[in-house]
C-alpha cells in the first residue's frame, strides 16, 4: 500500500513538473513572438517617421533647387555660368570659385586675437534638417561650438533643432526665409520682406534677434537681379553682417564623399588664420555629418587652433568687398 502510495504522489508530482513545463512553454511561446512583434512595429514606426521626414525635407528642396537650377542656367548660358549651374542643388559655391582668385579672402584680423592662435569657424548651411540634432550631438560631444545659417521652416519638427541651437551655445544666423533665389534676390523689396520673415520667425521661435546673415549663395552669387552693395547696406541698416566663407567643404557639389568633405577642409585649414568653413546641414548631405567627427577632431589637433562659433568680434570673411 505504503509503495502504492508513493508510486501515486511522484506519479503526481510528474504530472504537475510536466503540467507547468507546458504551462511556461505555451506562455513563452506567446510571450516571445508578441515581444518580438511589438520591438518590430515601434522600429517600423520610427524608421517610417524618419522615412516621411526625409521625404518631406527633400520635397522641401526640390521645390526650392529644381526651379533655381533651370533659373540659372536660363540666365547664363555662357560657360562661366556653367560653373554655377552646374554645382548641384542650388549653386551655393559656384559664384565664388570663379571669384576666389581675385578676393582677398585670407581671412580678417580679429583685433582681439592672440598671436599666433588660428581660428575655425564651422558654418553650416540651409538647415534645420533631419541631420541637425545629430550634428548638434556630435558638437556637444567634441565640446565645440559652431555657427548655423539657417532657413525658415515652420513645421513643429523643427522647432526643437533652432532651439537647441541657441540652447547649447551655438550661433543662430540667417540664410533667407525661403532660399528660393527666384523670390529673394527679385528685387530690393522682395529681399527685406523674406529677410524680415526670417528674423521675425526666429525670434517667435528662439527668442533670439538674429544679426549675421549668409547670403544664399554667397555674396558673389551670379543671380541676384539686385546690385549686392544695395543688399549690404540693406543689411548694415538693420545691424546685421553678412559672412561669406573662404574654406568650403565641397559638399554641394555631386559626387562628394566622407573623404573629399574631409580634405577640402582639413587641408585649408593651415592656409588661414581665420577660417570660415562653409557646410550644409541639408536631408542629402549625409556625408557631411559623417565626415564631421574627424574633421572636428583633426582640426583640434592642430597646433594653436581653436573651433569658435562667429560672434561680435569676428571680422567677416566677404567676397565682395
Ligand atoms: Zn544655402
């Protein structure tokens, strides 16, 4: 009997160990594909959003670029307008690479420097895009501070991008409302007006007045219908200065690379005791943000150079003088 008995209880005993064996197994076999599912469709969902905002920025540009192209080369279709035709999106350098000979684009003396130090100051253009908070991470996590021409773009995705701008020290500068040459360089009038949206746009936005401009394709852009004097003293006026570049990271120009971004500004560097580094914080310049790093960390290197953000005492760099 006594046998019986204890044949019954590790009988039972089995069947309760194989019971919750099942159990857990039928629940994990839930459990892990629902998981699975879940990480699946949040990864789907961000990589989705990513996905519009990408669209939606390079719609952005077309729109803007796609007309400008077709403008420029309308109105010059001699082979030295090919030059700034032919740069992609936009024309942002062309202009000043055929101009870049004959400028005195050394660099201006700032009269508070201190013998000896080199000073870089990393520009970037167009923006806010999909790739400011990553480059505005890669800044905070170099320590360096830098200088953003930017655009206006109302969309409430970007309002955390021109914040954080301001909020991490960097400098907030302006780049045109609209960056569709047709419009802003039309007349003296259509200047102001996008000149004013902008400024205004960034205060609502930021709090901040902004006074340092970029003219959208630099000063010695080959489209403006306007005499760019009159633009300066239009902006001397209203106490802003503009700043041109005399290093330019190439990377609006088809067919760039991580490597050649990196060159083209690397390798300026010394030329200079003042550089002014033209960059683009654009949905198509992926390479920029990937050539970032190392520019920032190679440029530290050197000997008495510092990385500062453009503030009241920088001279302009201007090729048009
Ligand atoms: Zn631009």
């Amino acid at each position: 009997m006594l046998d019986g008995n204890r044949k019954k209880k590790t009988y039972s005993k089995k069947i309760k160990r194989l019971r919750r064996g099942i159990v857990i197994t039928v629940v994990a076999a839930c459990l892990i594909p629902t998981c699975i599912c879940i990480i699946l469709s949040v990864r789907y969902d961000r990589l989705n959003a990513k996905y519009k905002q990408s669209t939606a920025d390079l719609e952005w540009y077309r729109q803007r670029y796609g007309s400008e192209l077709s403008i420029l080369s309308a109105m010059q279709p001699d082979e030295d307008a090919a030059g700034a035709a032919g740069s992609d999106l936009g024309a942002e350098t062309g202009g000043f690479e055929q101009d870049y000979a004959d400028v005195d684009t050394s660099g201006a003396q700032n009269p508070e420097d201190i013998e000896g130090t080199r000073y870089v100051y990393l520009t970037f253009d167009d923006g806010p895009s999909i790739y400011t908070e990553e480059i505005l991470d890669i800044l905070k996590e170099n320590d360096v501070k830098a200088t953003f021409f930017v655009c206006g773009k109302p969309d409430a995705k970007y309002v955390n991008a021109y914040k954080r701008i301001v909020e991490e020290g960097h400098t907030l500068g302006m780049h045109s409302y609209s960056h569709k040459y047709s419009d802003i360089y039309a007349s003296l009038d259509s200047f102001k007006e996008d000149f004013d949206k902008l400024r205004i746009f960034l205060y609502e936005t930021t709090g901040v007045w902004a006074k340092y401009y970029r003219f959208p394709g630099g000063s010695s852009n080959a489209v403006s219908k306007v005499d760019i004097k009159e633009l300066e003293n239009f902006l001397e006026g209203t106490d802003a200065t503009f700043y041109d570049w005399n290093i330019s990271a190439k990377d609006d120009k088809a067919g760039n690379t991580k490597e050649s971004i990196y060159a083209n500004i690397v390798d300026n560097v010394p030329k200079f005791k003042h550089c002014i580094v033209l960059m683009h914080d654009a949905a198509d310049k992926r390479s920029t943000v990937d050539a970032l790093p190392d520019i920032i960390r190679d440029i530290k290197a050197m000997d008495d150079t510092v990385i500062v953000p453009i503030t009241d005492n920088t001279l302009p760099v201007q090729h048009i003088k």
